[in-house]
C-alpha cells in the first residue's frame, strides 16, 4: 500500500509539472458551428461572433486555446490576426464558461496588439447578458487587467459556477496610413477553492485519466 501511495503521488507531482502546458486549440469557425471545448473542471461553450465586417476576419483563422497553470488558473487564449487600415472595426466574441467543481471568483484579461484598439469585457449569470456581474475595459495605454481601473469589476461576488461573456473589440485608424491590430487576446479565470500546493491542483486532475483536456465536436448526423 505504501509503494502504491507513493506511485500515486509521483505520478500526481509528474502531472503537476505539465499541468501550464496542457492544452488544446480548436478553431473560432469549429466552436461556433456547436463545439465546445473542456480542461480540467471548466467547459467553454456556446460560442458566437458578430463582425462589423471590416476585421479582415476570418473564423476559420483564429485559434481558441484552454489551459490551465500550476496554480490553478484557468486560460482560454484567442489568437489570429484581427486588423483594420483606415476604418472603425468591431468584433464582438461571446460565449459560456462552467465549472463543474469549485466556483468563479474572478476574472482576468490582456491582449497583444497595437493602434487604437479598446477591449470591453462583461459576464452576466444568463445568455441574456444581464444582470452583469463583472466587467474589464482594456485600451491602448492598459492592455491587461488587473490591477483594477475605474469601472473594472473583476471580482465576482458572489463566486457563480456558469458566467456568459461578451468580449467586444474595438479598433480603428484615423489616417490613410494607420492599422490597428490584435494577435492574442487571453482571459483567465480564477476559482474557490483554489488548490493550496501543485501537489492538490494535481489531485484534482487525476480522475481526468491520463489526458487531461477533452475537445468536444458537436455531433454530426448522417
């Protein structure tokens, strides 16, 4: 018994070591035709956009990735390439996060990019998108959250175990020459409880089996 206990934690300690790395990707145009995808206790689904049309966006581009670090924290990362030159874009990102064990008790936001670009998060307990329970609003001078500026709400309180999200992105130009564009946006979230060592985060995944990230396709019929 002792030899398996010990099997048993080595085993959890090697787990802990990839835990930051462990991830998966799927495409923008996948999630949005019904997928979703999953890590750890978190499943991100419900995924929806709409386009001013003047991006140079294209779903079948942009990459989703969820992680999850040795403390706990949960990542869903959007890469790609989201630009404009001389015009006023908007794209607006939607979708849900649950978590099957533990709730969320605050959220994160950062993007890499450059121009004039705005970044307006909210999450709200309903698809309705009310009542908001917490928001971030990113610029071209505060391109992550936090620390908390006038109007972040990155708390939630109290922690819900399913938020829906809206992430609105803003980019515009003021002259012939300008571009304005965004390569990765990255929201995290963060739970109660938290595991206290990598040792429990670990723990917490074994159940999960060897893999510890599942992306789920909708179903096709015929």
């Amino acid at each position: 018994m002792k030899m398996r206990n010990t099997l048993m934690i080595t085993a959890a300690l090697a787990m802990a070591a990839m835990i930051q790395t462990a991830q998966g990707s799927i495409t923008l145009a996948d999630l949005a035709a019904g997928g979703s995808i999953s890590i750890g206790d978190k499943t991100f689904s419900g995924f929806g956009y709409t386009d001013s049309g003047l991006t140079g966006f294209d779903p079948a581009n942009i990459t989703v990735a969820a992680s999850i670090d040795s403390q706990g924290v949960y990542f869903l990362t959007w890469s790609g390439s989201i630009g404009t030159l001389n015009n006023l874009a908007d794209l607006k990102l939607t979708y849900a996060v649950t978590a099957s064990a533990g709730l969320i008790n605050m959220i994160d936001q950062g993007y890499d990019g450059s121009g004039t670009i705005k970044v307006d998060e909210t999450v709200s307990t309903s698809s309705g998108g009310v009542p908001i329970v917490g928001q971030s609003h990113l610029s071209a001078y505060d391109m992550s959250d936090p620390p908390a500026e006038a109007n972040d709400l990155l708390n939630i309180v109290p922690p819900e175990s399913t938020l829906y999200v809206t992430k609105d992105i803003a980019l515009s130009t003021i002259s012939l020459t300008d571009f304005a564009t965004i390569s990765q946006v990255e929201q995290s979230f963060h739970q109660v409880p938290e595991p206290t060592t990598v040792l429990a985060g670990a723990l917490l995944l074994l159940p999960l089996g060897a893999s510890t990230l599942r992306i789920l396709r909708r179903n096709r019929l015929g």
